[in-house]
C-alpha cells in the first residue's frame, strides 16, 4: 500500500469512527443546539478529558488507555458545532450589559417624556437612534444562521 492509501485509510477510519461517536451522541442527547458559549463549555469539558488521559499517558495513570477514544470524542463535539451552525440554530442571546443599556436608553427617554430630565431635541434622537440602531442590529443576529 502506497503511503497516500495508507493515509487516506487512517483518515477514513477515523472519521468512520468520529461518525459512529457523533451516532451515539444523538441517540443520547437528540439534536443539539446551543449558543457558542455553551458549545464552548462543552468542548473544553471534553478537551479537559482528553488533557486528563494526556497527563495519564505521560506520567502515568488508568486513563491514558483512553486518549483515542477522548479526541474522538473532541472531535464529534467539534463536528457538532458546525452541524449547529450549519442548521441556522445557533441561537443568539442578549448579553446583560446590551439588555441593560437598551433598558437605560429607553428609561432616559421615557424619564425625558415625563419631565424629569432636560434633553435638547438633539440628544433625545441620538439616544431613540442608539436604541432603534441597537434592536436592529440584535433582532439581526438573532435570525442570522
């Protein structure tokens, strides 16, 4: 066998194999899709597993028998997360810190309304501009795949 066959072999058993994993974890969990955030704490508990059977394999433990088996696992997992992206369901979430400046933006106008506060005609349209520009660009990301 040619080292290019021998290459292309390995790959395609590993895929085989990141495929078959990829299998379990849908029989388990049913599709998945999860913000990146939450893909990325998923991925770094698997990769953590992974760094676990690493440090096994080299200074010794039960669980360096296991590092194959821990990177395939890392690698459906990252296959999943474009499985995700590629659905379109990623989902998109306000952070804390854009809900509350679009709950301050709306409470100075609403403030302005009731007189309780003093804005020139200027500033109250920047601030209805930052909130209108604000819930558009969020409403985009949520649809956006």
């Amino acid at each position: 066998m040619s080292e290019g066959k021998c290459a292309a072999a390995i790959i395609e058993s590993a895929l085989e194999e990141v495929l078959a994993e990829r299998m379990r974890q849908n029989a388990k969990w049913g599709e998945q899709n999860h913000d990146p955030i939450t893909w990325l704490a998923i991925l770094t508990e698997e990769v953590g597993e992974f760094s676990e059977a690493a440090l096994h394999l080299r200074f010794g433990g039960p669980k360096a028998a296991g590092l194959r088996a821990e990177a395939v696992q890392v690698a459906a997992v990252a296959l999943q997360i474009v499985e995700c992206i590629d659905r379109g369901k990623m989902p998109f979430r306000r952070t804390v810190l854009e809900s509350a400046l679009l709950i301050s933006l709306k409470r100075l106008v609403a403030a302005e309304s009731a007189s309780k506060w003093k804005f020139d005609a200027e500033e109250i349209n920047e601030i209805e501009a930052a909130i209108e520009q604000a819930d558009t660009v969020i409403a985009r990301a949520e649809l956006a795949p």
